[in-house]
C-alpha cells in the first residue's frame, strides 16, 4: 500500500511540476505576443547577464568574492538597451526587404544579415562597453584595435550556420529570444574578449611605467 502511496504522490508530484512549467512557458509565449519588445528586452538583458557570470565564473574562475558586478551591470545594460531593440528592429526589417515566399529567402537574409548587422552590432557592443567603463578616445581606439577584428573573425565562424537555421525555421517572434539562448556562450565570449584584453592593457600600461 506504502508503495502505491509514494508511486501516487511521485506522479502527482511530476504532473504538478509539469503542469507548472507549461504555465510559465505560456505565460511567457503570452508576454512576447502582447509585449514583444519588452520581453524580449529584460531576456535579453538576462541572457547578456549570464553570459558574464559564465565568463567570470567559468572561464576566468574568479569566485564569487572577486565577481566584478559593476562589469556584469555594463553587460545586462548593453543587452536591454541596445542588443535587444536592435536584434528586434533588424529582423521586421529584414521580413520587409526579403519577403519570406521568395526564393532562398533565408539564405538571402543570412548574408544581408553578416554582412550589415553583424559588423555594425559589434563595433556599437564595443563602443558602448568602453563608454560605460568611462574608457578615454585612446582607450577605446585600441580596444577596437585590440578586439573589434578578432571577434568579427569568431563571428563568421560561428553565425552563418546559427542563422540559416534562425530564418529558415524559427517563427519572427521567438528569433530574437532562439538566437540569444544560443548566444549565451558568445556572450561569455565577448565579455571575455572586451575584458582579458583590458586586463593585458593595464599590464602593458604598468610595465611601461617601471
């Protein structure tokens, strides 16, 4: 009897949960179709966030005592503000220029894509990252010396494929929250590249002086 009881309350249990977990997903589903751009904007902003931990936490292995908020607070910022409403602007666009019944169309605005938004949104990440971190005209200038090209090259290696995948099969309102869920490590990689290279600059800069 014992054992039918447990069995009864475990599936009860695993039901509940599901049941749960449907709900918020269609709660969320709800809030992209009623507020697009300001769901996808704090997933966004969530996503940008964690993708800092997992460079800070993972990859640098810093521990929780050496977490640098202010850093993470630039990257959830930079993802509300302007990935966000830009990944979002950019896909009704393309939906405009490259109508989805014509031929190859998703190849079409993969390439209109790495060729225009790609570029452009790494060169603002950067810039905006360096603004807020108070960096000088100098600064900034070898950031993008030191970062801007080598992330656009990582960029072409990973991207194109993502995108083929995004146009061709992911419905227009789930593209900008499909493709930041996948950008999670490319987050983790770009708040590592803007800030291992900081790091190396403010060696250089200390060596200079001794």
């Amino acid at each position: 009897v014992n054992g039918v009881f447990n069995i009864g309350v475990l599936r009860t249990s695993v039901d509940w949960s599901r049941s749960k977990h449907i709900t918020m997903l269609a709660w969320y589903l709800r809030q992209l179709s009623v507020r697009p751009w300001t769901t996808q904007a704090c997933t966004t902003g969530f996503l940008f966030l964690a993708g800092d931990v997992l460079a800070q936490q993972v990859v640098e292995r810093r521990g929780l005592a050496h977490h640098q908020w202010k850093r993470s607070a630039s990257m959830v910022t930079i993802g509300t503000c302007l990935a966000a409403p830009a990944m979002r602007a950019w896909y009704l666009s393309l939906e405009r220029l490259v109508p989805a019944a014509s031929a190859y169309a998703f190849v079409k605005k993969m390439a209109l894509d790495q060729t225009f938004f790609a570029p452009v949104f790494l060169f603002c990440f950067f810039g905006s990252l360096g603004v807020l971190e108070g960096k000088s005209l100098e600064e900034l200038k070898e950031h993008y010396k030191m970062n801007y090209f080598a992330a656009l090259k990582i960029n072409y290696m990973v991207w194109p494929a993502v995108q083929i995948l995004t146009f061709s099969v992911i419905p227009l309102q789930h593209r900008v929250t499909f493709v930041n869920f996948v950008a999670l490590w490319w987050n983790a990689y770009l708040a590592w590249k803007a800030h291992h290279s900081h790091s190396s600059e403010e060696g250089a800069s200390k060596n200079e002086k001794q």
